[in-house]
C-alpha cells in the first residue's frame, strides 16, 4: 500500500505516467497496473484516463491528500528507527529563495559540525516552488519570506530580517552618500529580479509607496547576474544587505543602506506541519532555533 501511495504521489507531481515511473524507478505498466489496485482496493476512480494523463478525479485529490500524511508518516517512523540504530544520518534537501541563499551555510555548516553523517541538496526555488516542494515531500525544509505572502500549513522558524541595499557603481552620483531613501533612489535604471520573484515583488511595492514604478531594463533570476551587471557601471540594483555580507564586495561596487520606511520582512525556516518531525527536519529546526537570534546583527 505504500508503494502504491509513492506511486500516486509521484503521478500528481508528474502529471505524466512515463514520468512518474521513471521517477519512481519502475517500468510506465508497473506504474499504471499499482494505480489500478489502489483503485480496485478503495473502491474508486483516482486519476482521469483519457489517451494521456488528464487528472485526478476528485476523490484521487482527496486520497492524495491521505496519501501525504501516510507516506511522510512513514518516512519519519524509518528515519527515526533508522537514527535509534547508527545515529543520525540521511539526505536532507533544502529550497531556498534566492535571496536567502547565501546564508543557507550559517545554517548546515553548525548542524554537519554536530551531525557529520548528513548529506545537502541546496536547491534554489521562487518562494511559491518552495512550499509546492514542501507540499509534495520533495523537501525536508524550505527557507522563505514568513510574513508577506501566504504560507500554507507550515511549522515555521524566524532567522532574521531582510534589509536592502542599494548596489550601484562608485562613479555614480549616489556613490558618495552614507543612507539613501527610496525616493532618492526611485528614477534610476535598474537591474532586478525578475517580477515572479517575490522579492521584485516587495521592491516594486515599497517603491510604489515612494511615488515611483520601478525601471528595470534589465531582469534576471539570479542575483549573481545582477551583482556582475552592476560591475559594469550601466545599472544599480536594489538587493539584500545580507547578499553584499555573503559576495564581499569590491571597490568595483558602492552598497549604500536604504532608509528603512516600514518593517522589514521576516526570512525564516519552513518545514512541514507534521508531528512527529522526522529527526532529520527536528534537528534541523533545533539548529536553526539556535542560530536565528544572531543573524540579525
């Protein structure tokens, strides 16, 4: 039944059943005949069949939503058995925003030094993604903004909060200012993260409220793009103080802090609303408890 419930889990997130078997492991008439037996076993139609994969019917939505709750479940009851016999130990996947990535290492580099035999997967994810990948158990823990948009059914871990900067060329006329404010700033041509971010997101609103809609000539998904376009002298950018602390600037760029105008946004952990947490995810939210308090310095 497990397996079978793996199997569902895979198709909803493949959406395709050639996908969802090679995800899996098996063979496409493996894949479709454990689906069948779910099916037969509960008495109802899960997916929509047509001459590919339309859909879950509605009581397969529903049975997906068990199929969660069972399968991580049970993946926490065999890590935990697991870590009772050889001590903790596994594969621990974080999706983090973009923003946020730089101070990923604040957080795995104190939990290896207490749990060597734990692996990472650092992946980087719009923070929508970030709790889709939580939602289907690709994640163990996600890092994201905890107060601006919408989480979900999240347990959550504050870490610090997110002061921005102005990243602009030493040549420029700002360049020589200790505090800009929004307003100085809102007329320049800008390199930002583009509009799905919900970073660009927050910018754009805060420089709305300064008079101003945003002039970027330039978007990129990366925040290492926008720092190296910065370098060339042609744009600013508006970017996180903790991403000029993570690069270590050069004499190249000038990174100016910004007048804070109203609160600054939380980033924190996030992790799935589940009891009991698997060792893994609990060790994990023990070390970021920890470190939290001393970010914001």
């Amino acid at each position: 039944m497990i397996d079978k419930l793996e199997f569902l889990l895979a198709l909803a997130r493949e959406r395709h059943f050639g996908r969802a078997a090679e995800a899996c492991g098996v063979t496409q008439p493996t894949m479709s005949a454990a689906i069948k037996q779910l099916e037969e076993s509960l008495g109802v139609l899960l997916v929509q069949r047509g001459s590919r994969f339309i859909g879950l019917t509605p009581e397969g939505e529903h049975v997906l939503e068990w199929a969660k709750r069972i399968v991580g479940d049970t993946r926490a009851m065999r890590q935990e058995i697991s870590s009772l016999k050889r001590g903790l130990s596994g594969h621990l996947r974080i999706a983090s925003i973009p923003t946020a990535l730089g101070m990923v290492a604040a957080l795995t580099a104190p939990f290896c030094a207490r749990h060597p035999d734990v692996k990472f997967t650092i992946l980087s994810r719009r923070s929508h993604e970030v709790l889709t990948l939580l939602d289907q158990l690709e994640i163990h823990a996600g890092i994201t903004y905890l107060d601006n948009e919408p989480l979900g059914h999240v347990n959550t871990v504050p870490l610090y909060h997110e002061h921005y900067c102005l990243f602009i060329a030493p040549d420029q006329p700002l360049a020589k200012k200790e505090r800009v404010t929004w307003e100085e700033i809102g007329a320049l041509q800008f390199c930002l993260l583009t509009p799905d971010m919900q970073n660009r997101r927050i910018i754009d609103r805060r420089l709305g409220h300064a008079g101003f809609k945003a002039v970027s000539t330039l978007e990129s998904d990366s925040m290492l793009a926008l720092y190296a376009h910065v370098k060339t002298g042609h744009w600013a950018s508006i970017m996180p103080a903790k991403f000029a602390e993570t690069i270590g600037v050069t004499d190249s760029i000038r990174v100016i802090p910004i007048a804070e105008t109203e609160a600054a946004n939380l980033v924190g952990l996030v992790v799935p609303h589940r009891e009991p947490m698997t060792p893994l995810t609990a060790a994990l939210v023990e070390t970021a408890k920890k470190i939290g308090p001393n970010l914001d310095g």
